[in-house]
C-alpha cells in the first residue's frame, strides 16, 4: 500500500498516469457539476477510476522540470499512451528523444534511441519498478488511502481550481512531496499536475487527453526502421553520468 | 571554474615560471560555489552509445550531480571529500560510504576527475604549484604528481590554455585517464572548456556544457531524500562496492573494464 500512495517526484511516467488518475470527472456537463460539489475525496476517487479502469488513455504532454540548483527549468513534449494491465508508452517529441515502452503481455522492456539507431531491449522485470506496478496493479492506487483537499493555483496565466493531495498516514517517512491536479474545464478530463518538494518539482500538462472505449495494443509497438540495431539494456546506457561524473 | 571574465585571452608566456604563474592566476583562483548543465555521452568499447542529460552543482570539495534520462530524474550522485553517495532512483537501489584510496577509488582525485577544468582545488592547485613545466608543441607542459593520488601530465596551448590532462592513479595497476578540453566558452560564472572529453580502457566520455553559472550554496543539497522502501547498499560491503565498481565501469583491479 505505501509503495502505491508514493507519489515519487522521481517516477515521472507514474506521476504522468496518476495525473490521469487524479484528475476530475467525466465530459458530460452534469458530472462536471456533481464534481465540483462532491468532497474533495470523493471526486478525486472517481476521476482516479475513471482513468485507471480505461481500456487505454492517450495524451499530448508537456513537462517542465525544474533545476533542484536553481538554474532555469527544462521543458519537453511527448506523447503517453497508458493501457491499464497492460502496458505503458512515452514517446518525447524532442530532437534526439526516447521511445519508451513497457509491455506486460510481450514481457519487454524497450527503449529506443533514433539518435543511435538502437533499441535497447530487456525483459519486462528490468523495467523500472514504480512502472510496472501502475501497469500490474491500477487498482492499488485506487485503494490507496490519500487526502485530497481543494486549492486553486495559478496554472498558464489563470487561476485554476484543483485538488492538493497529501499521504494520509502520517508518521511514517512521508516524502516531502505535494501533488496538486485540476482538470481541463473544458472536458472535466485531466489536464495539469504539479509535484513538488523540497528539492525540486515537476509541472505536466496533458493536451487532447482521451479515453479509449477499447485498448489499441498496437499503440504499444514500436515502428522501427530497418537498419535499426537491438542490444540488450545495460542501466549503465542510461545512466552514464555515473561513469563520468 | 575557473576563470574571471577577461582572462581568457592570454598572452604567449615567455618563461615557465610566468606561464606557471598567469595559468594558476587564470584557472586556479578561488571561487564560489557554480553549477551546469550539459549533454553526456559515453562510447564504450565494443559497446554502444548512450547519452543523458546532467545538472551539477560544485563547492569546493564538494559536488552533487543529477542525471536525467528522458524527462526521468534517474540519478544522484554526491561527493563530499570521501564522502560518497549514489541513488539510482529506476531501480530504487542507492549506495553510500567513504572512497578507499587502497581499494582504488579516492575521492578527492574523483572529485577533480569530475570538474577536470577546476585547478583550484587545493590539492590541484598544490600539485601545479610543485610541477615541472617545460615546452612542448608551442605551450606548455606541467609533469607532477598529486599527492599520493597519482602522477599527471598537463598540456597548454601557446595561449596558457589547458588542452590535455593524463592521469595515471598510484599503483602497479593504477588506471590511465585522459582528458581532452574543447575551445573554452563564456558562461556567466566565466570562461571554460565548451567540452570536455574523458578517455580510459576503450571508454570514451563526452561532456558538452550549456550552462555554467554561479550558485547559492544553500541551494545545494548533498543528501537527497531517501525513501523507506529503497534498498540502501554500504559502500564497504561487496554489494555496495560492487554496485559503485559497475556504475563507474570499474573493475575489482581498480581499472576500467575493456
């Protein structure tokens, strides 16, 4: 139950999912309604399942991370496909960006670099661990015990109404980590997340969000050219600052 | 770090005591504490190419270091004297504890490695200011050795600039490194290498850099948060070495896996 309340400032494909999860409410303009008048809890729980019990949910994103030293924040776009039981996709939309898919089904772990020409393959336990629990088990986050409280932020010029989330079992070695979430007006579907804490923080924004009736498992395939090479995932691929710095 | 603005336009020196003096006037002065932001790649022999994106923040003996992969913080790092500590936050896995010198892994000379442009560590400093230096391809070359660390060869261009560092650590089995310094760049906190490339046993590591600046000191956390469910590895025990050995592409004979 703890490891699926850590709402992990380090896990950002996770926080991007539970972002979906978090949001508020249906399209439908008198679920928006009952929404907005229902207890914090209480929306929050239904737009968690709304999103965590989808066939599959896509979305444009957009993220901005912040430098812990102070420096100026970082801004990326990407693609998310999220299809609950059975896998998850990022795909940046940034010069020399990875595709990143966890499939649960395949049993595969890929991430693919079109600036090397390499797919780096390994077996669905190498993938990281908070990912492949927010494709296994959905339904723990939904069970998880959290506190939702209402809070209006400045998002993109405007004042937004949103929903603060904390851990609800305090007393443990709760991150420092808050999680705010507001959903589009327009849709009532997610549409902003923010995480911060102590040392940095992390906004995203989900664009055209959409909720799939049926999954498309072939959102989950990646579409290789033919000179590209497949080699097994070493971590150290992706983490080289640990050899050199 | 290193250079105040306008110091970087050096003059050809005449003498080695005054290229000594100018290049330890320009690149080991004092300063403050500096973070940057820059493109890693690393080419492996045999291996692959990998790349990642990473943010630092350095001061004195002391630098904290993130990774990215993706929008993903993958990585923290930190090294404070001895002092080391890692967390691979992909595998919840993290190690720390204090670099043995005698185990092949010393912390100072690390710290140096990792900001190769600041001469301004004492120990650094020390070891330049007790240097041979003598010509060598119209600059200059200092030969000596860093305290028990190891012995070091660093070339300057005519301009005083550095160009190239080799070093050897101490030992029968002491690993090579070497290190080549691109043309230098103005950042706000003044005037470095635009890259910077490290080479050892068939590795080579790329550091391009965006950002240079200065830095609020209280800014800079050396102990990130650690979570209760991660596993915490001690560096003196096999499994935590191991995992350090592996991340810096060391072997248990101190040097670099081929």
């Amino acid at each position: 139950m703890k490891k699926a309340v850590s709402l992990r400032i380090s896990a950002v494909v996770a926080l991007c999912a539970l972002a979906w999860g978090a949001q508020a409410a249906g399209s439908q303009p008198a679920r928006k309604r009952a929404a907005a008048h229902a207890a914090p809890q209480e929306a929050v729980d239904r737009m968690l399942a709304r999103v965590f019990r989808a066939a599959e949910v896509r979305s444009r994103v957009t993220i901005t991370r912040s430098d812990p030293f102070g420096g100026p924040g970082e801004r990326s776009q990407g693609r998310v496909w999220f299809l609950p039981g059975r896998g998850l996709r990022y795909r940046s939309d940034e010069k020399g960006g990875e595709d990143i898919v966890v499939d649960r089904e395949q049993r595969t772990f890929l991430v693919y670099r079109p600036s090397e020409q390499v797919v780096y393959r390994a077996d669905w336990d190498r993938a990281p661990a908070r990912m492949r629990q927010l494709i296994e088990e959905p339904e723990r986050i939904l069970e998880a015990k959290f506190r939702a409280a209402r809070e209006r932020r400045h998002v993109g010029g405007v004042w937004r109404e949103g929903y603060r989330m904390q851990r609800a079992t305090l007393g443990d070695s709760l991150p420092s980590v808050a999680v705010w979430i507001a959903a589009d007006p327009g849709t009532g579907l997610p549409r902003w997340i923010t995480a911060g804490g102590s040392e940095d923080s992390i906004d995203v924004e989900f664009r055209s969000l959409t909720i799939l009736p049926k999954a498309v498992t072939g959102d989950l395939h990646l579409s290789l050219p033919h000179d590209v090479r497949t080699e097994p995932l070493d971590p150290r691929d992706l983490l080289p600052g640990g050899e050199s710095r | 770090m290193v250079l105040a603005s306008g110091c970087a336009r050096l003059p050809k020196q005449s003498s080695g005591s005054r290229a000594r003096d100018r290049f330890l006037a320009a690149y080991a002065a004092a300063h403050g504490p500096e973070r940057g932001v820059a493109a890693i790649s690393v080419k492996r022999a045999g291996k692959g190419q990998g790349s990642a994106r990473v943010r630092w923040a350095a001061n004195q003996e002391s630098l904290a270091v993130i990774g990215y992969v993706g929008p993903t913080r993958a990585l923290d790092a930190s090294l404070q004297g001895d002092e080391l500590l890692v967390l691979v936050r992909h595998y919840d896995v993290g190690v720390s504890g204090k670099l043995r010198r005698e185990e092949g892994l010393d912390g100072r000379l690390l710290r140096f490695l990792a900001t190769p442009w600041d001469f301004g560590l004492p120990r650094v400093r020390g070891a330049l200011e007790h240097a041979a230096i003598e010509p060598a391809g119209g600059g200059w070359r200092f030969q000596g050795g860093i305290e028990e660390g190891g012995r070091f060869t660093l070339e300057l261009s005519e301009r005083g600039e550095p160009r190239s560092l080799s070093l050897r650590a101490a030992g029968e089995r002491g690993q090579e490194i070497r290190v080549r310094y691109g043309p230098e760049r103005n950042y706000t906190a003044g005037r470095i290498p635009g890259w910077i490339e490290w080479s050892f046993s068939g590795s080579v590591v790329l550091l391009t850099i965006e950002d240079f600046a200065p830095v609020d000191a209280s800014k800079i956390r050396y102990r990130p948060a650690i979570e209760p469910e991660w596993r915490m590895l001690a560096l003196d025990e096999p499994d935590g070495s191991a995992l350090v050995r592996w991340l810096l592409g060391i072997d248990e004979g101190g040097t670099a896996e081929p």
